[in-house]
C-alpha cells in the first residue's frame, strides 16, 4: 500500500488532510482499495489515529496487568521521519542486510554490503506522547478495563473519557465488590427476592438459581423433571441442569427449601 500511495503523489496521512477538508472520505477510501484494506473495518483505526491532536490522552495497556496514560505531544508522522531514526538503526541488521535511511527519498530501506539501496521498508506511523503515568488496571474503572483487552492495535475510546478521568485521578483499586454491596441496587434486588422468591409467591427459589445460572453465561438451563428428561441426563436427579459448551462443563444444582429459607444448595459438575 505505501509504494503505491506515494506512487500517487501522496501518503495515508496526507489523503485524510484532503478528506479533513472536503469532509469526506473519498481519498482516504482510494487508498484503502490500493493496499486491498477497503472492506477492513480495522482501517478506520488508521483514520482515528491520524486525527490525535496535541493534548489529546492516550491509553497504552501494559503487559503486566498495568497501563500507562500519555499525552500527544504532535501530530502523526511516518516512522522514516523520526527524528533519531539513523541513530536507531545504525548497527541493526536483518538477515545480513543492512536497514538505513535513504538520502534521496527520505525513507528506510535495505542495503546491500557494498552499501547498495535495495528494498525500500515500510513501518508504518508514529505520534510523539510525554507519558503522564503508570497504574495498575484495578486503578480503572470496569467499562476501561473491559476495553483495554481489545484485540486491534489501536482504537477510539472518546466514548470512555469519563472513565479515563477517573483512572488518571485515581490513587487506589476500585473495590466494585464494596461498592455493590453498598448500592442502592443490592438493596432493590434483596427486596424483590424477598418479596417474590416465597412458596406461594410467582416465582420459586428455583426460578432464581436459574436466573443466576443463564447470567453466568450458560448456553441453555435445563428443569428437570422425572417423566421428561433432557436427553443425554436420564440417570440425574436435580433440579437444574445448566450447560457451559465452551467450558465442557455441564452443572447439576439441586435447590433444598425450609418455608422460606434456603437450608442448603449443593452443586456438582462433570466434565463434557
């Protein structure tokens, strides 16, 4: 895609400029067809990329269970442009061959021994941050945690900003297990169950571990009955059957009740 790009007189980065300007992207979208990317929903996080302007957060998820929030110090540049690129690559080698930066085009390429230009090498962009600071991911707020295991290189989370604020302004784990256990939802859920989990109430004690069973991620929950047994269960006797295919897992609960107490709730697995 970059040899071509430039072939037609322009880069990635320059063809979103023009697109700025027209408010379209029909450049951009030309491009994309040349490198074959233009049915890639990925590409746009090329787009979202080269739109980071100075003072703009970014979030970099770590490999130790930590991030790191920095902040854009310019604006996006081809990595032949950084400005320690011949220093970088001085003693670096690939395969025997030589990686440098042409004087003529401005861009890396192989070398042969004899110091001869060979293949040019494209690596992409770069935006030059300042890094802010370094937390671990239960500094941060559920929603961002579930974000920062995102499997693309890059993306926008402009919907997530509040959240960012949090994780930059927070000095320590977020306890979400406290936090439920002092909200106004723990309390409407334990006055519901209370109210309608009773013997002649429209729901049974029943009804709730099935409930809990589905939101645990259970493809299918199964009541079991003595005349009509799922199949593949006949020799069980329970009262709930829940499936987890892609664990292997399937789980048995029987549900004891003592008036409207629960005595006990045994569970067993077994693998599939």
């Amino acid at each position: 895609m970059a040899n071509d790009d430039r072939c037609e007189g322009k880069t990635v980065i320059d063809a979103i400029k023009i697109d700025d300007k027209n408010s379209g992207h029909i450049e951009f979208n030309k491009i994309m067809k040349i490198g074959g990317c233009e049915k890639y929903r990925s590409r746009w996080n090329m787009w979202y990329m080269a739109h980071m302007k100075k003072g703009d957060t970014v979030l970099i998820p770590g490999f130790y269970g930590d991030f790191y929030l920095a902040e854009v110090s310019d604006e996006i540049n081809i990595v032949s442009n950084l400005p320690n690129i011949k220093e970088l690559f001085k003693d670096f080698r690939d395969e025997g061959k030589k990686i440098g930066l042409c004087e003529e085009d401005n861009l890396l390429h192989y070398f042969d021994a004899d110091g001869n230009k060979l293949d040019e090498i494209d690596l992409g962009f770069f935006i030059k941050v300042k890094n802010l600071t370094n937390k671990p991911r239960e500094y941060a707020p559920a929603s961002l945690r579930t974000r920062m295991k995102m499997r693309q290189t890059s993306g926008e989370i402009t919907d997530l900003k509040d959240d960012v604020e949090k994780a930059r302004n927070t000095d320590s784990p977020i306890d979400y297990q406290a936090l439920l256990f002092n909200s106004d939802l723990k309390n409407t859920l334990l006055n519901w169950i209370q109210n309608n989990i009773t013997p002649d109430g429209q729901y049974s004690l029943e009804h709730l571990v099935q409930w809990y069973l589905e939101q645990c991620g259970a493809e299918s929950v199964y009541k079991y009955k003595k005349k009509l047994k799922p199949a593949g269960f006949e020799k069980t006797d329970c009262d709930r059957i829940a499936v987890f295919p892609n664990l292997g897992v399937n789980i048995y609960v029987q549900v004891l009740n003592f008036r409207t107490s629960i005595i006990s709730r045994n569970a067993f697995t077994d693998a599939v």
